[in-house]
C-alpha cells in the first residue's frame, strides 16, 4: 500500500505537542511560566476532523493549561497531559476506544514519541524532527512543527476521503 492509501484509512488522529502543534520553543516568563504559539491553520484542519468525526487524541508531557483550553475549543478529546510514558496512556486510549492500531496516525517530533510511532499504522513527523523520528516516520511532512504538519497530514486524509471543503 503507497503513501497515500494509507491516509485514507486512518480513523483516529494522535498528536505531541510541544515540536508538533507547536515549535520546538518555549518562551519562559520571569514567573516560570511557559507561553506556546500554535498554527490557526493547524487549529482550522483539527476542528474540520473533529467535525467530520475523527478520533482526535493529544498525547503530550506538557501541563499547560492554555493548550489545553485552546484544544479543547476545537473540540479535541481526550487530552493526556503531563505524561511521561506515553505507550502506557496509548495503550489505555486504544484500549478503552477499541481501535485499530493500523488506522490510527501519530505525528511526534522526538524520542518521547518514539515508542508510540513504533504501533501506529501511520506514523509521522514534521519536518524539523528529531534525527531518530526519520528512521520511523512513514511520512515526513514538509512543514515544521507549530508551523502547518498537523494541517498537511490531517488535510490529506480528509482530502482522500473527500471530506475537505
């Protein structure tokens, strides 16, 4: 099966954050508090799968409560925050949605995801990932993270299954 078969199978979405639905940096205020910056046109293809009812799930070991909220607003659940293994909680969603691993997309950006993008049927990178995603990713998108990957993979998908526009 090519590339572009397999985004049309997929039924279940998963994202990282921080490198994935953001880039790679964090802006830390004199408090200690983090601040994000996220793609409107990721936001846009996010809500258009939840939309067209696509399982939507963020895996993420951030904790910020502004991420949260903002995915939440599109409609986007669950949303594992704070996680430090992440194929425990994949396990669990997996599980408890009786899903099938080979029509489920992740997008990761590095080793944390690694675990994870070693199940999934489609797994995927941005661009600017991490050297060791390469060796997984099935498909590398050619945007940056926090810069358009997540709409180009979900944009695909939703395209093939003539669900865009």
């Amino acid at each position: 099966m090519n590339h572009l078969e397999q985004f049309r199978e997929i039924e279940t979405f998963i994202f990282d954050v921080d490198g994935v639905l953001t880039d790679s940096l964090v802006l830390v205020l004199e408090d200690g508090s983090l601040l994000r910056q996220m793609s409107i046109r990721d936001g846009y293809a996010i809500k258009q799968a939840v939309i067209e009812g696509y399982n939507v799930c963020i895996i993420t070991g951030g904790k910020s409560e502004g991420v949260r909220k903002r995915l939440e607003g599109l409609g986007v659940e669950p949303i594992y925050t704070g996680v430090e293994d992440k194929l425990k909680v994949y396990d669990k969603y997996i599980k408890d949605n009786n899903l099938n691993e080979e029509a489920i997309l992740y997008m990761g950006d590095d080793v944390p995801d690694y675990a994870v993008m070693r199940r999934v049927g489609l797994p995927t990178c941005p661009r600017d990932a991490a050297p060791e995603m390469f060796e997984l990713a099935k498909y590398v998108s050619p945007y940056d993270g926090g810069k358009g990957c997540v709409r180009d993979v979900i944009e695909k998908v939703l395209r093939l299954n003539d669900q865009w526009m």
